[in-house]
C-alpha cells in the first residue's frame, strides 16, 4: 500500500489571509465577511503578514526549506461558496519546500515522511444544503481564512503510519501554535492519496479521498480503499484515478469525480498580489523564537528521566499534556526520578477523572504542583497507591492540596510495626476459630486476616508490613 | 459656459465672483441640455444640489470646492450607483467609495454623475455599453462620431462642457485615445501611482485611474489629488507626490526627445505624420533636442496586450456570477444554469468574447504558449523603453492612428477595433506614464493628439512636455 497525504491546517491567526475579517469558530453565518471576502467589485486582497509568519514557522518546524521567493496563483473554478470565481493559491512557487517529519512506530523503530512542500492558500465559504427543500443558502464566514497545504511524498505504507503522521504533523504545528488543531471544527484536515501494488513493482494508480476529518476516519477509509483496489486487481480489473468521499455512516469510499470530468484550473500569478519576499534575517529571527519542538522534547525525556522512545512520544504528542508533565516534575526535584510514574499517573489517573468531566488538561482542577506533592507522598511512603488515587479524586473535587486531605482524614500510612502488631493481635485474638483453621492448612485464610486489619485501620496499614507481621504470628 | 478651466473657477469662486451653486447650475443645464450625446449612465440633478447644499454648510478651505467632475462608471461610489456598463451590475449601489473618488470628495469636488464606458472598459468606442453608445460631442449632425473608448463617456462629458473635469480609467489606451478623439487632455499615469481600490477590475496588471480636463494645468491639478499610496491596494507604490501644479516649467532645453520609429502603421492618415513633425519642430525650437529611436518589440505589444488582458479579465470577471450582488437570471434550476444564464444574459458579445480569450489562453496545454510567451514578451517591450530612457528623457508619438471614426465603424470587427490601441498599449505593458493632448487637426477639423510617454513616476516632465506643447499649439 503507498499513501501520501495532502494535509490543510487551518493557520492559528485572528484575521483571515488576505482581509481583516474575524476568524471565530461558530459565529452567525456571514457576520465575519468584509467586502474582500464577498469579492465586491474593485475589492482587492492584501497579504496578512502573520499568517506569512506562521507558515514559515510551520516551514521550520517540518524541517525544510524556507523559499525566500514565493508567488500567490489564482485557482480557477466557480462554486456557489468561492465568492471571487477563484482561490487564491501558492501554485508553482510555494513558501516551503522540501521537509521531513519523523514518526515513532510501536516497535520502538522511526521512519522518516518526506514533505514535498507546504503552501498558502485561501479557504472556500460553506454551502448549506439542508436549511430549506428547495434552497441553497452560503456562509462566508470561513471564505477567505488562512490555509496551509502540507503535500507529503507517497512514503507512507499503512494506515497506523499515516495516522501516526497526523499525529506528528498535528502535533508539531500544536508545539507552534500554528494551528489549534481542532479536527472536529476542521482546522485540520487531509485528502489522501491510495494506491497498491506487488512489492518491488512500479506504482499503481492511485485514487484520491477527499476531506477526511479525523484521525479514525483517516485510517478506516486508506484500509478500505486499499481493499477496494486490491480486490479489483485480484479479480483482473483495472484501477481507474477517481476522487472519492468517504462515507462515515458505511465506512465505504464513493467516486465524486473522475479524471475525465477533472477541472482545468488555470492557474496563473495573481494580479492583484506581489511575489512574496522573504529575508534571511526574518527566518533567523522566527527561527530564534521557536521554542521546543516534539522531537527535541522526546530526545530530552530519553536522556534525562531515561524514558522509552515510544513512552515518550506518547507523552509528548499532545503539547498540553507534555507541557502539564514537565510542570509536575518541575515541580519538585525529587520527582526526576519518578518520570515514568508521573507519566502513569497522568495518562491513567488524572485522564479517567478528566474524561468523566469532559475536561481538558490544560483547565484540569489539579494543578501540575498539586499532583507532584501527590506523587512525592506515594514514593516516600507516606500514603499507599490505592490511598493516593482516592486522595486524587478528593483533590479532583475540592480543589485542597494532596497534603491537606492526607492530613484532614488522618490518611498517612500506618508504619509503626508495634502498632501494626497490636491490631493484628487483637483481630487474630477475635478470630480464634478460623487461625485454627488456617493451621491445620487453610492457608488461603491469610488474606482474610489481612483485610480485616485494613479494614480496622481504614486502609492506612503499610501493606508490606503488615504482611511480614502477621506471617510471623500465624507461623 | 462661465469656465473653461478649473484653475479659473477656482480663483473666481475663492474671489466670490460666482458661487458653487451658481456654477453648477450652469453645468446641470449644460447636461440636461445634452442627454442626447447619452453621455452619462446616472444622473441625478437632486444629487448635485445635495452636494452643493453640503459644501456651502462647509467652512474648510478644500482645493477643488465645488468643481464639478463627471466620474466613469467603473469607480465605485456610496451615493450614486455603480454599473460598469453592464446589466450585470445594472442595480448596484456599492456602499464603499473608491480611492480615487474619495480623494476627489474630500478635497470638495461635486460629482455631476457617472459617465458612459465600454462595458467593463472593454472597448475603443464606448460602444459595448449595456446603456448604448455615447457620441462624440465634436460630430457634425449626420454623421455621429465615436467618442473613442472605453473612457468615452468621461471623455466626451470634459469636450462637451458638461463638466470641469472627468475621472477616467486605462488598461491599454481608454484615456488617452478617447481624449485624442474628443480634443481634450487625458492622462495615464504610472501603474501603482493611482490606488485601483474601489475600481472594478479590468485587467489588475495594467489597469490605472487618471483624469480628462480641458488643459494640462487643470490635468496636473487633478491628477495630484487622486494620486498616493493606499496599503488596500498591494500594487500602489509609496511614492512622494510632488506639487505638479506649483512645479509646472514648460523650460525643456536641454532636454532630449526620443521619437520611436516604430510608431506608424500603414493606411494612417497622412496629417498625423504632419502634427508629429510638428510637435519635434517645437520642441526643437525649446531647446530640445531630437533623438531618433528604436523600441522594437512593439509590433508584438498589440498581441501581447490581447493575451494578458483578456487572461486577466476572464478570471477577475468570474465573480459576477448571480450568487451575492448584481444581475441573476429568473426561472432557473440548477447552480449551473444560473451561471450559463446569469453570465450569458448579463454580459454583452465584447465581454464574452474576451472573457473566452482570456479563458483559452490559460487552458491546460495553451498556457505556455499564449500566456507565459506573452509575460515573456511584456518583459521584452518593458526593456525596449528603458534603454530608450538611456537616451532620451522623453518620449513624443502620435496618440491613435486615426481621428474620431464614425459610430459603428468598427463594430462588426473586432481586429480593426483593437488597432486603435496600437500606440498606446506598450507604455500600458511598460507601466509607463502617458498623456494625450489636442494637438492639430485632420482634414475633417477632427482633433489629433499628441502622446507623452515619460519614465515610471515622470509625471512631472509628462506634464512639462505636455504644457510646452500647448502653450505652443494655442
């Protein structure tokens, strides 16, 4: 199976590419359309300089070539929601070139997708089909917003590759803050591009799937169409290059068009707009303001809290989740040492309360502080595993600090053996009946005894001693 | 007629010696008086004394209070309606106001109303208008003329004394040649001096705003108030304007004219040749000296031009297509046919046409061939006119090779048609500055022109040239 991916990122910015217009989410259909975006007569587009910007920054963080000369083409179509009669276009001169992106595989191995170029573009309004019988009504608000293309080379070979380099390709414009990658809005969305051949063999024809807008999406509809085409081939046929939609409801892919209905956009500079010129001095200056970057982070967890290439790059897909766990071991030194369990926690613990409140990270009740001197009462012993997820929950609900429940409820561990001794005592001295059992051979008994001394010390026993204890007083 | 010029009706109206009302009121008689030469697409007398009641309310010192100034109607205004000469926009009234007309408004100009242009300012007669052709005010009684185009409405209201000035638009030649045939001054100035914002687009890469008048002066002073950077246009240069009125000097010796060789076709009139020789005897008499030279890819500017142009025009007109504004054909059934019907019945037959030039020459399999050979040879042409520029300062050549031809002359073809742009479109290729003034007759007393080509953001030397030829003329 050979894939490519045609991504488009929808550009982190307050104002479109080319007009002033708001770009909220959500709005009143055609409350963000200035007469740019309507395409009124005489109304010409001016460049947004930070859109330029964020696409360089995009440019640098998929590793490639910055082109310091770049032209905008006129894509030619009529369509009720492409007010002008054309999109606005990088065509043969984009703004980034050449790149790679670098995607980590269960197995622990990384492969490297080449990226033949990204580009600027203009996104199109919506036609709104379902608002009357008999009409078509059009919202502008998108018209005009801020795309990057993202072309990948056909290097992909499944479909967990290719979910892999959304992933990765989501994840690094996150680290930027190109792009809020939101693929529910459809901030960020992929065309892809299917063929199959025998191994070694040249390349087969492909097909492309239009506008796939998530992640499971992405991967159902490359392995139905690679089945698709591999059936047709077994059965003698031919593949014919077609464009398809993928049908969310039957996980099946259709024909829109094929090759032979295939516009003729005519593409051609636009008028209206200057070559765009970039300097060194701008790159560098761009280059010098980006922060950590995912690759860089996954390096720096391996190296300095000795994580798995693969645990880490799991960690760091989501930059909120990264950036919350470098927090919590910021928090306290001695949690260096404890990568991999604040990482558990987070991704099992802290996610489970999380999801069961719909929440985000990023606004979760437990602060990155807060979890830490959690973590630091587990590892120190002074409360157990079982003790610090119900502690957690607490905190997750009333927003006290880790210390203050533990302290409040009388929560710490019970670690004096004498202590712990004098209650194994007085359980096994109400018991007596069943120690007798035990001795004569029903050992199983052990862990009854053990439960009822958790039970007569709420849970606090330290569970290493008490076992130790109570083993040496039955024996 | 109290004025010819505005630089008189700027100092009678300064000394109180007529009002603004009085003034206008002349100029709306003039107009109504004249509604046959169908010169103006809007005109509405109560929107005028609106303006005048406006302005005498108004105590600022403004340039050109109260001039009045007919306005092409391919520049958007708030307050009349915006056609382009097309049923396509037959019922637009744009709530913007163009850069240019802006400008014009706030140094206190009234707009007596919106000229007659080719449709979409494509053509050389003003005869593809959807509100019928305009006539030259200069014809004799049975024999209507051209008034040259597509700015003919503009053109003809400045020759016809229905106004002080008019505002005018040029691609390849639409101020220029239509100024040549109405006896009036016309000038294009360099592409990026004027701000296009606001202009319905023809051809983005060639088209500019400019101005008639009835004498340079009065050329220098209007052309100062449109012109300036505008940063919603992206092709608008950032250039200091100089005071082209204060800084008028019709001294040219020293100076040197460079007379292109390459400006004469066959079949031209014999007393255009005359009015060039003219034009160097004076300007040899002023110290000038003559310059005989080469620009010699200008046969290929006229193909070139019918490329580059229409390529434009067939997608900029793409967004008249029926879905937000303007004309939308009835009784349809499908996004298709609206644009089939909407286009079809909206558009007139020179729209089509150059809307499916434009289209062909961009096609798949075409582009290389038409469009990008024709960028290579506007290249070529651009060139031609800067190592001229190393020789001479300035350049002296016939405007058209004809005068006024009568109406409906070249109608049925569009090739003789387009001729009539032969010696204007290279400096619309090059982006040069041009102007067209009166200079001598033919033998049927029409007017010829004289055309100026200066270097890019010359307009001052344009103008110098220009006045030194006229005051010689007068």
């Amino acid at each position: 199976m050979v894939v490519g991916l045609e991504v488009h990122a929808q550009i982190k910015s307050n104002s479109k590419l080319f007009s002033s217009s708001s770009t909220t989410f959500g709005s009143s259909p055609n409350s963000q359309v200035s007469l740019v975006d309507a395409a009124m007569p005489g109304m010409l587009p001016v460049i947004n300089e930070f859109c330029v910007k964020q696409a360089i920054k995009s440019g640098i963080g998929l590793r490639a070539e910055i082109n310091k000369y770049s032209v905008f083409d006129r894509k030619n179509y009529f369509y009720a929601d492409l007010p002008q009669g054309y999109q606005i276009s990088q065509f043969k001169y984009p703004i980034v070139g050449k790149g790679k992106v670098s995607i980590d595989l269960k197995d622990g191995t990384s492969k490297n997708i080449r990226i033949v170029r990204l580009h600027l573009e203009q996104d199109a309004g919506k036609s709104l089909h379902d608002q009357n019988p008999s009409k078509t009504y059009v919202d502008l608000n998108r018209s005009g917003v801020a795309l990057m293309e993202i072309v990948s080379e056909p290097d992909i070979s499944s479909a967990e590759e290719a979910g892999l380099y959304i992933s990765k390709i989501r994840s690094i414009l996150m680290y930027l803050d190109t792009c809020d990658g939101n693929m529910q809005e459809g901030s960020l969305r992929a065309d892809v591009n299917v063929s199959v051949r025998k191994p070694n063999d040249k390349l087969g024809t492909r097909c492309e799937i239009k506008n796939l807008n998530s992640i499971k999406f992405i991967k159902q509809a490359i392995d139905y169409e690679a089945k698709r085409q591999i059936k047709i081939i077994e059965d003698g046929g031919e593949i014919n290059q077609n464009t398809l939609l993928f049908d969310t409801q039957t996980g099946k892919t259709k024909p829109m068009r094929s090759k032979e209905e295939a516009h003729d956009y005519r593409y051609f500079p636009d008028p209206d707009l200057l070559p765009l010129e970039i300097d060194d001095d701008e790159i560098k200056n761009i280059k010098n303001n980006i922060l950590e970057l995912p690759d860089e982070r996954i390096e720096r967890y391996i190296a300095e809290f000795g994580l798995s290439k693969y645990d880490a790059s799991v960690l760091t897909i989501e930059r909120s989740v990264s950036d919350y766990f470098d927090e919590v071991i910021k928090s306290n030194k001695a949690l260096q040492g404890h990568a991999k369990i604040v990482s558990n926690w987070i991704s099992t613990e802290l996610f489970s309360l999380l999801k069961k409140d719909n929440l985000d990270i990023s606004t979760s009740p437990v602060s990155p502080k807060d979890l830490g001197e959690l973590i630091i009462l587990l590892t120190t012993n002074v409360i157990s595993g079982k003790i610090a997820k119900e502690v957690l929950t607490e905190m997750f609900s009333s927003k006290k600090s880790a210390k203050y429940i533990v302290e409040k409820e009388g929560l710490k561990q019970m670690t004096d053996s004498s202590e712990i001794e004098t209650i194994i005592e007085k359980i096994l001295s109400e018991n007596q009946k069943m120690v007798n059992e035990y001795k004569s051979g029903k050992t199983k008994l052990l862990s009854y005894f053990v439960g009822q001394v958790m039970k007569e010390t709420k849970g606090k026993a330290n569970p290493k001693l008490l076992n130790e204890i109570l083993f040496k007083k039955l024996n | 007629m109290p004025f010819k010029s505005i630089k008189d009706a700027i100092s009678n109206i300064e000394s109180k010696k007529i009002s603004i009302r009085e003034l206008n009121l002349e100029f709306i008689k003039k107009i109504k008086d004249n509604k046959n030469l169908n010169i103006f697409i809007y005109f509405d007398e109560k929107k005028i004394i609106n303006q005048i009641d406006n302005l005498e309310k108004d105590n600022s010192n403004k340039k050109l209070k109260g001039i009045p100034l007919a306005i092409k109607d391919l520049f958007c205004t708030k307050d009349m309606p915006t056609t382009a000469g097309s049923k396509i926009l037959e019922n637009f009234n744009p709530t913007y106001e163009s850069f240019v007309t802006q400008k014009l408004i706030n140094d206190g100009a009234i707009f007596v109303g919106k000229t007659n242009l080719d449709e979409f300012a494509m053509g050389s007669a003003t005869d593809t208008s959807y509100f019928g052709n305009t006539i030259n005010p200069l014809s004799k009684k049975d024999n209507p003329l051209a008034p040259g185009g597509s700015s003919g409405g503009s053109a003809a209201a400045v020759a016809a004394d229905l106004c002080l000035g008019a505002t005018g638009t040029d691609t390849g030649g639409s101020i220029r040649q239509p100024a040549s045939f109405c006896g009036v001054v016309g000038i294009k100035p360099t592409y990026g001096l004027c701000s296009r914002w606001g202009i319905a687009a023809f051809a983005s890469s060639l088209d500019q705003a400019g101005v008639f008048t009835n004498n340079v002066e009065d050329s220098s002073i209007l052309l100062e108030t449109i012109a300036g950077f505008d940063q919603r246009d992206s092709t608008s240069s950032n250039v200091n304007i100089p005071n082209y009125f204060d800084n008028l000097n019709d001294d040219l010796s020293g100076m040197t004219v460079g007379i292109p060789k390459e400006y004469t076709i066959d079949g031209m009139p014999e007393e255009i040749n005359l009015i060039w020789e003219e034009s160097k005897k004076v300007l040899e008499n002023k110290g000038v000296k003559i310059k005989n030279i080469s620009l010699p890819h200008t046969k290929y500017a006229l193909p070139t031009y019918y490329i580059i142009a229409p390529a434009e025009a067939s997608s900029n007109l793409a967004r008249y297509d029926g879905v937000k504004y303007g004309f939308r054909a009835n009784g349809i059934s499908s996004l298709d046919e609206m644009y089939e019907q909407t286009r079809g019945e909206g558009f007139g037959k020179e729209v089509k046409r150059r809307i499916l030039i434009g289209t062909y020459v961009l096609s798949a399999g075409y582009y290389d061939a038409y469009y990008l050979k024709a960028q290579k040879v506007r290249k070529l042409i651009a060139n031609d006119f800067k190592e001229a520029f190393k020789e001479c300062d300035f350049i002296v050549t016939p405007t058209a090779p004809s005068a006024a031809f009568p109406l409906n002359e070249k109608k049925q073809d569009p090739i003789k048609m387009y001729l009539n742009d032969v010696f204007t479109v290279p400096a619309s290729l090059a982006g040069l500055p041009g102007i067209s003034i009166p200079f001598g007759k033919d033998k049927n007393n029409l007017p010829l022109g004289i055309q100026i080509l200066g270097k890019h953001f010359d307009e001052q030397l344009v103008f110098n040239v220009a006045l030194s030829l006229e005051r010689s003329s007068e």
